[in-house]
C-alpha cells in the first residue's frame, strides 16, 4: 500500500501477485519501488498511479529474498536470499550478474558508501564482506565468538545459484519454503504469519580443571583452557548497517546484542561498542543507522522500537538532535512478548503533519506492504570499547512485534511496521505519533519511506 504520509490517505494499492513480500526499497531517485517475495524481486513504478504491473522481474533466487538495496546511481540492485547467496543485478537485465556463496541462509545486506563492498548477515553468525572487485569473501567475522570476532575461512564467487540446507532462521521468516503462504486476494499483498524463532540460549562454556602436584602447571593448565575453551553458540545476525559517511559499522543478532565496528580496514575491523538492545527472553527483528549517522533504531518482538545514540566523539556538537539525548536502561521487567496478531491498536492520530517541527517539505509518500546483559567476556575486544552508545528513547504504541523502521533524510521522523496491522510515523523530536497508517488486514513487516521533494 502507498500512503500518503501527512494526511495517512491510502492512495494506491499493488497485489503481489504469487507470494508474501519480505522486503522493500525504493530507488535513489525515486522512481520505482523494488519489492522482495519468495524467490523474484519485482520493481513498480512510483509515480505513474496507473501502473500495477511491475516493469521489471528479477529472477534467479531460489527462495525467499530477505535484504535488498540500490547502489547510489541505480547502476545496479544487491540482494540477499535465504538461498544462501548474495547477488548482483544489472537492471538492464532480468538475470544476475554476479552471485556470492554465504553458505547459510542470508538475512541482511548493506552496501558500503565509498568502497566495492557488500556487507552480508546470515543464520550463522557471521557477518561477511564481499569485495566487488576481487568477487572474494575479504572478511568473515562471528562477533559473539570469544575475542570479539573470529575469522572463517576466505569463499569466493560463483555465478550458479547454489541453495543451503534447511536451516531455521531466528525470525523474520521461515527457511522452508512451506512456510511461506501465497497472496490471498482478499489482502493487500500478503497473508505471511509464519514466525521461526531460535531461542537457542546454550552458552554455556566447558570448563576444565587439571589436577598437578607443581602449582606452576596448574596455573599454565588453566592458562590454557581459558585460551582454548568452546565458543558460545553462533546466534544468527538479523540486520547489517553502515553509516552514509562509511565510519561506522554496525550487526545486531536476534538474542538482541549489537555490534559496532569502525570499518576503514576491510579486512580487519576494528571493535568500538558492544550492548544489548532490548530485555532478554526478546528478540531483535531489525536494526538501522540513521542517515546522519548519529542514531541507530532496533526492533523488537517486546513491541518496542529503541532508538540509540551512537555518536561519538568527532562526529559533531553532540547538541540537539532527537529524543533529547536522554538514557534509559534496559529493563527485564519489560519483557512482554506478544506474537501473531495484536487485539486493538493505540495510535494517536495527531493532524501534524510530517512537515511540522522542522521536517523536509515536498510531496511524502510512506509505503508499506501488509505481509504477514550487556556483559563483556574480559577476552573480548570490545571489552576496551571506544564509547557506548546510550539509549535516547523508547517507542512503545505498538501492540505487538514491531518488524520494520526506517528513516526519513533528515533523520528527525520514523516509520515502523507492526504485526498489529498497522505502520507509525514518530517525530524523533517528541517521541509522538504524529500518524497511524491502519488497513492492512495481516502483519506489516516492511516499510519503505518516500520523503524527497522531487
């Protein structure tokens, strides 16, 4: 559905036609709005009202498409797949041009700003780093491994598409294919209410205990196995981000622990910051860096969407901004999950328009598509973190699984999607509602944001 966003009119209505959408983007310049279901990437025209059809079908995934995203010139669309595989689109063409083997089920991908790189998260733990050029994996990083990150081994590119055993995803969506519903034509796009969750909390470590008569090897034992102890359990990544200026990188997994990086080194990234975003016994759908780079927004399936000040010294004044620069801890008492449907919605249906408080003018359009402790371990790298990021604000109208966010250019609104049925624009500047976006008759699980002036 295309929403218009000051006035929440529902002005246009597209049917997927085959399956449930995963997955939105709108191209730089605004033109066409590029759709991700189970396996095609389907583009529409945004301005031509009288378009239903999609222009253009991308096809060669063989499974539900999670992550996709525009290089700054529409010279070509990346997309990750629950496939297994990264790829790369010339839109001169309906087939890829290039494909990348993640090994594991694809939940995320970021384009870096300045370098040929892609950023990839997948149901194994690891966040990857594609070069574009060499069309070789130059980074493989499991950050919840003891030592902040652990190296796998380099994989290269292929241009087959190669599909990965049937792992189950964290959330978001199912890895089997049988899970997932076809549209029903009584609904907008989708009828998608399928939710595998991991709640794999089997962290434990193996500890050994050597007995020897001379304290000196008793001491080079322990030494030893604390070196050589078991990793924790590889926790799938939800959500992959880089800042537009390129400075900070970021990967939040689903048991809601988020990772920030510097990334100038491709190969080697280095730790800035470790926290928890939301209560444990949650989970963490979606996770996003403000386009001023300041602010990172996470959701969650405790109905909540966190914003986050991430800046750090350098990055500005550190004055004014949204929500006010305020901390808040993340409480236990909070965890209260709420799954599938919600029985009422709270939104407070504000006249202000997205224009009120400063926001960019022009012609707004939301789209949104209806489908279904911080502990530091003493070893790890970012136990020496460069700063830590504190939480601004909590926004809390939904009343279930909050799936989707993004933000406007200037970074002062936010939209967020919700298995409630519906999608919020929030002023970041007061933490209000500033619109409601009711109509959708299942989940909304993404939500792509139009707010230029041309």
């Amino acid at each position: 559905r295309f929403w218009e966003a000051p006035s929440g009119i529902n002005s246009r209505t597209i049917r997927y036609p085959d399956s449930q959408v995963n997955c939105l983007e709108i191209t730089p310049n605004k033109q066409f709005l590029a759709a991700g279901g189970n396996p095609q990437i389907r583009l529409f025209e945004i301005n031509d009202v009288t378009k239903h059809n999609p222009v253009l079908t991308l096809e060669g995934h063989t499974s539900s498409v999670t992550s996709l995203g525009f290089q700054r010139d529409v010279r070509y669309l990346y997309s990750g797949s629950e496939d297994g595989t990264v790829k790369l689109w010339d839109l001169r063409s309906p087939t890829f041009s290039r494909s990348f083997d993640c090994k594991a089920p694809v939940n995320s991908v970021a384009l870096h700003p300045n370098k040929p790189e892609i950023v990839s998260g997948d149901s194994n733990g690891s966040v990857k780093v594609w070069d574009l050029g060499s069309s070789r994996c130059i980074n493989d990083l499991i950050p919840n491994y003891h030592g902040g990150h652990h190296p796998a081994d380099t994989a290269t590119a292929t241009g087959n598409n190669s599909s990965t055993s049937d792992s189950t995803r964290s959330a978001h969506h199912s890895t089997s294919n049988s899970h997932h519903t076809h549209a029903n034509p009584n609904n907008t796009i989708n009828n998608h209410h399928n939710i595998n969750i991991n709640n794999n909390h089997n962290n434990n470590i193996n500890s050994n205990s050597n007995n020897s008569n001379n304290n000196n090897n008793n001491n080079k034992n322990s030494s030893n196995n604390k070196k050589q102890r078991p990793p924790q359990q590889r926790v799938s990544i939800q959500a992959v981000d880089i800042s537009e200026d390129g400075r900070t990188c970021m990967a939040a997994n689903n048991h809601a622990n988020v990772y920030i990086w510097d990334p100038s080194n491709s190969t080697s990234f280095s730790p800035l910051a470790k926290f928890q975003a939301h209560p444990t016994g949650t989970y963490l759908l979606k996770a996003k860096i403000s386009p001023d780079g300041r602010h990172l927004v996470t959701t969650s399936s405790d109905r909540t969407a966190r914003l986050w000040n991430i800046e750090r010294e350098g990055d500005g004044d550190g004055g004014g901004g949204v929500g006010g620069g305020g901390t808040e801890e993340v409480r236990e008492e909070e965890h209260d999950v709420v799954g599938g449907s919600a029985t009422k919605n709270h939104g407070n249906g504000n006249n202000n328009g997205m224009n009120g408080g400063g926001g960019g003018g022009g012609n707004n359009s939301v789209t949104a598509t209806a489908t279904n402790n911080n502990n530091l371990d003493p070893s790890s790298s970012y136990h020496r973190h460069i700063f830590q990021p504190s939480l601004s604000q909590t926004l809390r109208q939904h009343t279930s699984w909050v799936w989707d966010a993004v933000f406007s250019a200037d970074s002062s609104y936010l939209v967020t999607a919700s298995s409630d049925h519906s999608a919020r624009l929030w002023n970041l500047r007061t933490g209000e509602v500033v619109r409601q976006y009711n109509g959708h008759q299942t989940t909304v699980t993404c939500v792509a944001l139009n707010d230029s002036s041309t």
